[in-house]
C-alpha cells in the first residue's frame, strides 16, 4: 500500500493551505482544502438567506444540502485547485469577509459536517492526500501516515490574512481582521462538533518564525523518518 495520507490541522490564517499546497506539489500528489468546503455551504446559505444576520434556518440548511455541489479542478496557471459551488468558480467568493464571518456557525452544525466528513473520506479513498482543516487528524483520516498540528500567534496569522487582502485589494482593517482570526479560533476550539484540537500523535508546527521552506523541510524530514 503506496497510499498516502496526510492531514494538517490548526488555527486559522496560520499558513495550513500554504504548506499543504507546496507538499502536494512536491509529493505530487492531491491537495484539499476542506474549509472550502465550509466556505462553500456558507456562501450558498448567505446567496439563498438560509442564514441572516447570523441565524441560520437548518430546516433550509438541510435541504439545502442536497443542492450543493462542491468541486476542485486544478489551475495550470496558478498550479493548484480551485473551489466551484455549483459549477461556479469560487474561489475569491469564498474568501471574503462575509462568508469569513459566518463559517464557524455553519460548521458547528452536526449535519453539515457529517456530510463534509463523508466527502472528504470519499476523496480519501482511492488517491494519495494532503489536506488541510481544523478536525482532519481528529475525525476525517484517524489513520493519516502524517498528522501535523499547525499554529502561529494570533497577531502573526492576523497580518497574514491583512496583507491577502491587501493584494486583492480589500481594504479591510487590522483590528477587523484580527477580530475574525480570534473570534473563529474561539468557535472552532469550543464548539460540541469536532472541536480544533490537536490529535494526540499530531506533531506541532509553530510557524511564526518560519520560513516557507523551513516548514517544508521540517514536513519532508518527517516523512523521511517515517518510511
Ligand atoms: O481553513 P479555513 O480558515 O478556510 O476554514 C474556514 C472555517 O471552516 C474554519 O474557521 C472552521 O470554522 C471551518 N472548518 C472546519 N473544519 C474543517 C475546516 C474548516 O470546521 N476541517
């Protein structure tokens, strides 16, 4: 069995996708970034007021489910997925502040992410794997060959995002940015379904003081050892 699996876990904006890109890129092998997943329910739910001002009609949701239809198709141009919704391209949708704002409501909810769960098995299944998310190591790939456990200071991952959106051209903040960051760690740590948390055989990456191809070496040396 040649399969491979590897999951990264962690607080937000701490560079998780980042990291996981370029070791997809390296092993050559599929990345997957399952809060796409998240972001893609809330966009639906935000563009077809199944929440409102933060309250969600699951009723709607549940429904809604059966509707949603996720998908990543590689870039050659960017050389790596992006997230369509429906057969639309998403990817910048999804990472705006509304939908920033209300993913950690719709992922506390049982039923979306027993459904995102059974997805990101499902992709699992048949190919190697890199992906990201917050219960990935917990509860998606108990099994993975590799679990890393990812986390920067708040303020560190706080400037990151600052700076995406920058380049985008979102004036958006500091402190607003920031705000979110906390305020979604916060949700993911404490809420009943999959909380963050680190597996207990995750090794931790503290990336504040990291380069890109420190964290790479780190990963690489530690697959080294476990072959
Ligand atoms: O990784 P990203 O920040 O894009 O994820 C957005 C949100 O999706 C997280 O804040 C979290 O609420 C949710 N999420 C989750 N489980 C995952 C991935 C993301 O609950 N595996």
């Amino acid at each position: 069995n040649t399969k491979l699996i590897i999951a990264i876990d962690g607080y937000s904006s701490c560079g998780k996708s980042t990291v996981a890109k370029d070791l997809a890129k390296l092993l050559n092998i599929v990345f997957i970034d399952s809060g796409a997943m998240y972001r893609c329910v809330t966009l639906y739910a935000l563009q077809n007021g199944i929440i409102k001002n933060g309250i969600i009609d699951e009723d709607l949701l549940i429904e809604a489910l059966h509707h949603i239809q996720i998908s990543f198709k590689f870039d050659a141009q960017s050389k790596t997925n992006q997230t369509y919704l429906n057969g639309k391209l998403v990817e910048n949708e999804i990472r705006g502040p509304e939908v920033s704002d209300n993913v950690s409501q719709i992922s506390a909810i049982a039923f979306v992410r027993k459904k995102m769960v059974e997805l990101q098995q499902a992709m699992g299944q048949t190919q190697s794997i890199v992906m990201d998310g917050r219960d990935i190591g917990t509860v998606v790939f108990p099994h993975a060959d590799l679990k890393l456990f990812m986390t920067a200071s708040p303020e560190i991952r706080a400037q990151r995002r600052f700076k995406e959106y920058q380049e985008k051209k979102q004036n958006i903040p500091f402190e607003e940015v920031l705000k979110n960051v906390e305020k979604r760690d916060h949700m993911d740590e404490t809420r009943e379904e999959s909380p963050l948390k680190r597996a207990d055989d995750a090794l931790v990456l503290d990336n504040s003081e990291l380069t890109k191809q420190e964290q790479l070496d780190f990963i690489v040396d530690q697959l080294r050892v476990r072959k």
